[in-house]
C-alpha cells in the first residue's frame, strides 16, 4: 500500500535535508573567506614597499627611490 510513495516521498526527503546542510556549510565557508581575500592578497607594489621599510629590510633611501619609481 505505502511502498512506492513511501519510498519516492522518503528519498528525496533525505537528499533535501543533505543538500540543504551542504548549501548551509558552502555559504558560511564563501562568507567567511571574503574578507581574507581582499585585505591578504592582493596588496599593491607601494604596500609590499612600505612593509619592507617599516621592517627595516630597506633603508630611507632605497624606500624613496622605489616610491617614485612605482608612482610613475
């Protein structure tokens, strides 16, 4: 009596409630990953420059010599 509905109807039942955890976890994992892409990655050229003078990896003069070669 039940055995063809009950089937059809519990099935996609099933693939509903794992497409919908999937969905779930997919949008956090996008969510969660938008703002490390735009601040780590993609750092301009006077960024890096600025990095390595405040590091102290280049001195005063290499900094402006590098500033306005990339201002250009």
């Amino acid at each position: 009596m039940y055995g063809g509905q009950h089937w059809f109807g519990g099935g996609f039942m099933w693939i509903f409630w794992i497409a919908l955890i999937v969905a779930i976890f997919w949008g956090a994992k996008v969510m969660s990953s938008n703002g490390k892409n735009t601040s780590n990655n993609q750092k301009t050229a006077l960024d890096i420059v600025k990095d390595r003078y405040a590091k102290g990896e280049i001195d005063k003069e290499e900094f402006e010599q590098k500033r306005k070669d990339l201002s250009v």
